[in-house]
C-alpha cells in the first residue's frame, strides 16, 4: 500500500543521476509516458555526491510513490535497492550508466529507453534476490544486486579513468585492469555457510549475485539473479608474467579443471578475511578499502518492474 488513496492517479518517483550524459530529453520521456498511461505528474529526485539515492528512496516513499524508477547506473540502482528491499513498493530501472549490469543481466534492451518506461509503468513484477553485505573495517552494513568483491577487481574500480569512461565506456576498466595486473597477493580466509575453503594468498575474491561483468564477459556461469545462492570466484593467478592466462583459461573454462588459479562456490554467505586491508567494490563502486565483509544472501527480497 501506498500513501495514495484508491482515487488519486498512481505517481512514479523518478530517481536520476544527474551527472549521467545522455542525449536525450529524461524528464520529457517520464512525462509523455506518465500522461499517455494515466498516471500523475512524476516525483523527480536527483542525487548528489554526498547522497547518491538513499536519501531520495527514502523521500520517495514518504510521497507516496506506487513506483520508484532508478534512472541511473548500476551505483543509482544499487542505492535505491538499499531502502525498497524488503517492502512492498517495486522498483524500475532506466538505465543511463555505463555498465547497466542489472539491466543486462536481466535481458532488458539498455538503449530502449521508451521501452523501459512502459515496462516500469506497465510491466510484470518479478522478484530478484538482494546480497547484504556487512563490513567492521569500518562498521557499515549495505546491500548489492550484482557483484562485489576484494582486491584486483576493486582496485580496477578505483582507478578507473573518469574522463576515460565518459569517452569509451566500460573500455576505461580494461585499461584500468592492464595497469593493475601486477601486484601482490594478499592472504586470504574465505568461510562460505560456515566452512573454510580459501586459506592462502590471492589477488581477488568476487562474490555475485549476476554472471555477466563489462563487455559481457561472464564470471560466474551458473549464477541467477532468483536463485538465492551467492557465487564465489577466487582469483589467484600463478607466479610469472603468465600467470593471468591462468585466470583467464580457468574463466573461460568456467573452473572445470582443477587449476587454482580461479576457484568457483555457491552458497549462502561468505565471510571473508585479509591479511591486511586491499580495496573493495559493490556493484562497480569503490568503497574504500576493507579487511572483513560478511556477505548474506535475501532471497526475493526486492521486486521488480519490467
């Protein structure tokens, strides 16, 4: 239930990036689809750099929204998904970023902009599963829909060129990714539903909720987004100049051969634990560097319209 009463014509509240470039008119493509569906005048909430959706969600549902439309990228998303978890108010996704991965995951055509209008007015509602994800390096408890991770892919987020991925898009992590391969491991202790399966120095621990990552490059295989299962990748490529192919051959061969250098889990939560503290990510957003996460899983816990 909403704030609306059963007379009043249904409201989305549309939360946009505003530092998103696109080419096209967003709050004229919201209202020609509001009017032309029957629904009121939207809410329309813009993030900051100090409030990047969570403040705006919470906003929303105070006005009553019947929809909360995350126009944005993967972090817009992400944000949004913080506060509609667990209730009743679905979410619709937009996608402006560069990555769009949730979108992508799910089938949805990320240029079809009117399309994804339609469908977050008028589309079926499906529930997905929602990763919480609590750290004590410092204390703070948030959730993801797609991947996080210690390490090198976070370290590939943190220095990701800005200006770069503005021009070539998810290009900028692959050069971000070359000038980061080398580097030291660090030890590792990674306890998936209450056993040890990791103890050992790696470069990586990703841990994902979809498959797909930039370029459409699919790091976990066996993922689905409804199945209330975490996948776990364990990234520890051999000594050498070489050692990446490693990885890259176990990727690709999506952990069937019994080299170490890439490890596959499934399970229900994950701690993980370093030696010292390296670089972290949830869902492509750097979130500064860590040294604990407990990861747990909600099945069904957000429902989405598309």
């Amino acid at each position: 239930m909403t704030a609306n009463s059963s007379t009043s014509p249904k409201r989305a509240a549309i939360i946009v990036n505003p530092a998103k470039p696109v080419e096209f008119d967003v709050r004229g493509l919201v209202a020609r689809h509001c009017v032309e569906n029957g629904w009121g005048e939207a809410i329309w909430l813009e993030t900051t750099k100090e409030d990047p959706g969570v403040g705006q969600a919470k906003e929303a549902l105070a006005q009553g929204a019947d929809i909360v439309i995350a126009a944005g990228g993967d972090g817009t998303v992400r944000c949004v998904a913080e506060v509609l978890a667990g209730g009743d108010v679905p979410m619709g996704l937009l996608p402006l970023g560069t990555g769009n991965l949730l979108a992508r995951n799910l089938g949805m055509d990320v240029t079809d902009y009117d399309g994804a209008m339609a469908a977050a007015l008028n589309g079926t509602e499906r529930k997905i599963d929602v990763v919480r994800a609590k750290r004590n390096d410092p204390d703070k408890e948030q959730i993801f829909l797609v991947m996080a991770g210690v390490g090198y892919d976070a370290t590939i987020m943190a220095d990701t060129n800005e200006d770069l991925k503005d021009k070539v898009g998810w290009l900028a992590y692959v050069d971000a990714g070359i000038r980061n391969l080398p580097g030291k491991p660090v030890k590792a202790t990674v306890v998936i539903d209450g056993e040890t399966v990791v103890h050992r120095g790696v470069r990586s621990v990703m841990v994902g909720n979809c498959g797909k990552v930039q370029g459409g490059l699919e790091i976990f295989p066996d993922a689905k987004v409804d199945d209330g299962l975490l996948d776990i990748a364990v990234l520890a490529p051999h000594h050498g100049k070489l050692g990446w192919l490693s990885v890259m051959a176990g990727i690709i061969g999506k952990g069937r051969n019994r080299d170490t250098a890439v490890e596959y889990f499934q399970g229900k939560a994950v701690e993980i634990t370093l030696e010292h503290a390296d670089n972290y990510q949830l869902d492509g957003d750097h979130e500064g560097e860590g040294k604990h996460v407990l990861m747990t899983m909600e099945p069904g816990a957000l429902t989405l319209r598309m």
